[in-house]
C-alpha cells in the first residue's frame, strides 16, 4: 500500500503550480454548466487541448466527439451516475462507463481512453478517475495492474478496479483518510488563494499518481 506521507507530498508538489490549479479551477467552471452546444464545445476543447487528451493527429477527432456528446446528451446523461467509487458499487459504475464508450465512441476508429477518463471524470469527479500513462504505471506497481494487449475499454475497466482497491486499501488503515487528503489538498493551495477549490478524492489521488508515476 502507498505511503500516506507520500500521497501528500506529492499533493503538496502539484500544488505549487499555479497553472495547474488555474486549469483545475476553469475546468471545473466550464463543467458546472448546462449541456447545450456551446457549453459541450467548451469542454470537448478544454480536455482535448488543456489536459491534452487528444494529441497529435488525433487532435481531428475534436468535431466527431463535439458531434457524439452532443448528439446522445440526453443518453449520455442518463448513464452519468454520480457516486463515490468503492468496490461495493463499482459494477454499476463499470455498467455506465461501458454504456457511455458506445455512445461517445461511434465512427471513431482510435483508443482514446484519456480524453474519455477525463471527459468523465470532470462530469462526476467522484465516481470516474482519470487514466493515463503515468496513473496506469503507478497502479500496476501496488495492483499488479497488467494492461499488455488490452483494449483500451478493458484498460480503464482494470483502472476503475485498482481505484477501487486503493481506495479500500486507504480507508482500511484510516476511515477517514480520503476526507483528510481532500483537505490536505485544499489547504495547500493556499500560495494561491484564488485558484482554491475543493477536489474530490479521485482527482487528490490522480495528482499522487500522475506525479510519481512522471518521475
């Protein structure tokens, strides 16, 4: 099991960065509206080009996804599930997620994970982590997470599960702790008093993984 003094060493460090917790803060902003056209283009472009979700030639996928998320709303919605993740609901939450890849995947030939991880993770921060390269590394270190010749629905499908184990792991040794590093978090980024903003324990973990795992 990860080292809690660890965990939050590395909240500590990403909270350093200013336009890190700017883009958190807008984000979340962006996200806090209304489904319509223009709204969903804004956040389609925000976690394409700001989290980089979609790099390179991949980046012409923008108007597909725009034309999916905004074409299935209303189904996409219904499957948005807003839950904290713990292994006792986490077949529901894999239920949607799965439900949700079909509608934001069709005609798009590519494995898009990240951009879908984070896309879902921002419309229910408490129940879809983030995956990406750096997490998935990290994972696999105390979940023996193996990913070799997956597809990248299957890939985030054991990202959710490792989730969960961490997070059973963590509120083993201490009930509380996910409450704790949510707070921890929040009073770190007091260098930046306007870009403060209250996290959910998916995105407090996310920043442990994606800095250890970039080292």
């Amino acid at each position: 099991m990860p080292q809690i003094e660890e965990i939050k060493e590395k909240i500590e460090e990403y909270n350093k960065h200013p336009e890190w917790l700017a883009l958190d803060k807008l984000t979340g902003e962006i996200f806090n509206n209304e489904g319509d056209t223009y709204n969903i283009a804004k956040q389609v472009l925000i976690i394409s080009r700001g989290w980089k979700g979609l790099q390179g030639e991949a980046v012409r996928y923008e108007k597909q996804f725009l034309k999916n998320i905004t074409g299935y709303w209303n189904e996409i919605t219904l499957n948005i599930i807003r839950i904290p993740l713990t292994n006792n609901n986490i077949e529901e939450i894999i239920d949607k997620m799965n439900n949700l890849w079909n509608l934001f995947f069709r005609n798009i030939n590519g494995e898009y994970s990240v951009f879908f991880s984070k896309f879902l993770h921002w419309l229910a921060p408490k129940t879809f982590p983030i995956t990406d390269k750096n997490s998935r590394e990290i994972l696999h270190i105390y979940y023996d997470y193996v990913e070799e010749n997956l597809p990248a629905r299957d890939k985030y499908e054991k990202v959710i599960r490792a989730y969960g184990e961490l997070i059973d792991d963590l509120e083993n040794e201490d009930a509380n702790i996910l409450t704790q590093l949510v707070d921890y978090d929040y009073q770190t980024q007091i260098l930046y008093p306007s870009l403060q903003r209250i996290n959910s324990p998916l995105r407090v973990l996310d920043k442990w993984l994606w800095l250890k795992g970039g080292e």
